[in-house]
C-alpha cells in the first residue's frame, strides 16, 4: 500500500456514501470538515484528518486491530481499510495483532493485547459467539470493544457494533430474483442457493432474509448447499447443486469470492439456463456483470467500509467524542449499512468501488 499525508485531503472511494443511505453514520457522517477528495490506494476509504471538527488532531489514541488472515478479498479490504484509515490521523496509532488460524489462536493473540492496555479494541472475530468472552474481558477491563460483522451474542461485550445488514443482503438478493422471475411469467421457478459457513450467525441472517422475501412472491428455495467463503469449495457445492439440479431458474451464491468457484462449476457444467446473483460487491464481480458474458446478472453488497468506520468512531470513542452530526453526546451503540443491489444498469458508478 502507497504512503500517503495525512494531513493531504483524500478521496473517499467507499461505498460509503453509496450504500450507508439514511443512516450514513461512517466517518464521512461524523467528520464533518472533509468536503475536499482525492483517489484513495488499494481502494481504502479514507477520510481527511486534517481537516475542522472532530477530525482536528486531539488525544493520542491507540487502537488494537485484529481480523483473520487476508486469504479472502473482503477480509483483505477489511484489514486494508482499516490500516489506511489509521493513517490518515496523527492522534491514532494502530496495534495489530495476528488472529491465527481460529478462535482459540485470536483469542489467545488477543489476551497479549489487552496486557498492553490499548484504548480501544476494533475486533473482527473468527467467530463472534466464540469470542464473546473476549469481548467481555476487554470490557471489564475497561477498554471498549468495537466489534465488527461477526457479531458478539452479548451486548456488554462491545461498545459499538458496526456490520453488514446480513438479512436485508438475503432480502435484496431474494427481491431481484422474484421480480426477475415474475416479470418473465415463471410462476413455479426453480431456485438454487449457495450459502456461506453455516455456523455463522451472518449466514443464517441471509438465508432467512432470502427464504422470507421469497416467500413474498409465493417462490421458494428448491436446493440449498453451504459452502466456506472460498472459491474451492464453492465450486464444489455448486457441482453438487447443479447435479441436484437438471434444470434452474435463478441461483443465489452469498460470497462474490466464493462466487469464482460457483461461476467455475457452470461453466465446466455447460449450463446458462438461468441467472445468478452474488453477494458482497467484488470487483471480479461488478465487472462482469457489466460485461454481462455469464449467468451473473447482479450482486448484493456488503460492504469492507465498515472498517474504516470502525477505526474513525474507535478514534471517537478513545477521545471522549460523539459525533458531531448528532445531538447526542456519545457514538452510537450499534451501526448497521445498507445491502444494495449492482445490476448492469448501475455496475459502471459502482465498478471503481469493487474490492
């Protein structure tokens, strides 16, 4: 990632401004002074800290920062954005610290940064349940936990929780698929769906929301595989459906990387009766979509900016802020983005946006 001056206005090329809607509490909500933009690397959003306002250098703050390994492009633009937001103030320094292979190793990470008495924590989980009682322990150990999309069951384990609206991603997928469908005049479809990690709670949220909008159009899901967020074995959950299924009308896969097997597996398998939408708003993703070479015909987003927020609302939070957009004098206790839906139609305002 290319250095940049902090005190240099930045670009903000999240989907921040596209996809938080009304309820835009990122950082560009709360930093009231950037109005001036320039071009982001590695497509980070990052907000001018030079600028009036609750960006104007105060206490020094030191974050903690964990989030598993970046083998994934959306947990790499987590960690990306998360890193380049840091740097963009002088009053914050960021303390990473390796999440390892899985809960008990972040975990244990996690436990040697709370030796170090950081005032903020900004934690993306392996699993969220799993690490409830870390967030606990930081807590009551009086540092304030920001947890970010994996959620902790137990509200007292975090001070703010920032994530993707899981069930309305499900919702947005389902509502594409039904109108698709009902505007073709297919009244009894066919409907496939390849889920993430079923053990998390996130992809149980999508599937209930899909399963739900569905049902609005009296459709339902006729096979479900769940898949591990990776391209592997996306495919081969996708060549297990598609087996299961001779015939399709529409598919929904929940993960955009993933989504590079699913597309895999069609391909190998010859089969373009039916359309496809993917999930999370991948660069790989809208690009083709805009090319409209494949089954893939739209992606519902989830947005990596989330990170970015995390890192300016921890920064808040470490000074003793609120948000100066807002009457009140604390951040807020949870923050949930809006899941939007890339067609063609739309895939060139989002294209520069992908991860």
């Amino acid at each position: 990632m290319t250095q940049h001056d902090p005190l240099r206005p930045v670009r903000d090329l999240s989907r921040r401004r596209l996809l938080l809607g009304g309820a835009a509490l990122g950082a560009g909500a709360l930093l009231t002074g950037c109005t001036s933009n320039e071009a982001a690397p590695n497509n980070a959003q990052v907000k001018d800290a030079g600028a009036t306002g609750n960006a104007e250098p105060g206490k020094k703050v030191t974050i903690g920062f964990s989030a598993p390994a970046a083998d994934h492009g959306w947990i790499a633009a987590i960690t990306n954005n998360a890193k380049a937001q840091a740097a963009a103030y002088k009053d914050v320094e960021l303390k990473s610290v390796e999440a390892g292979a899985d809960a008990a190793a972040q975990r244990a990470a996690l436990s040697t940064l709370i030796a170090q008495k950081p005032d903020v924590i900004v934690l993306l989980p392996h699993d969220g349940k799993e690490l409830n009682a870390f967030g606990l322990e930081a807590m009551k150990a009086g540092i304030p936990v920001v947890n970010l999309d994996r959620a902790f069951p137990d509200a007292l384990a975090y001070r703010l929780q920032i994530k993707g609206d899981n069930y309305g991603m499900g919702v947005s997928a389902g509502r594409f698929i039904g109108e698709q469908l009902k505007a073709k005049n297919v009244t009894n479809p066919i409907i496939g769906e390849i889920a993430g990690m079923d053990e998390l709670e996130l992809t149980q949220e999508r599937s209930a929301g899909f399963k739900a909008e569905l049902a609005t159009f009296g459709f339902k899901v006729a096979n479900r595989r769940a898949a591990r967020f990776t391209a592997d074995t996306g495919q081969s959950e996708a060549s297990q459906l598609l087996q299961a299924l001779p015939k399709m009308d529409a598919l929904w896969n929940h993960d955009d990387d993933q989504g590079i097997g699913v597309l895999a597996a069609i391909k190998q398998a010859n089969r373009s009766e039916f359309f496809m939408v993917g999930g999370a708003g991948s660069k790989a993703a809208i690009d083709a979509i805009q090319a409209d070479n494949s089954v893939l015909k739209a992606t519902v987003t989830y947005s990596p900016s989330m990170a970015s927020s995390a890192i300016s609302l921890a920064r808040l939070i470490g000074q003793g802020k609120g948000m100066s957009d807002l009457v009140e004098l604390q951040v807020p206790k949870e923050i949930t983005l809006a899941s939007e839906t890339i067609t063609k139609e739309n895939a060139g305002t989002y294209s520069k946006l992908g991860f």
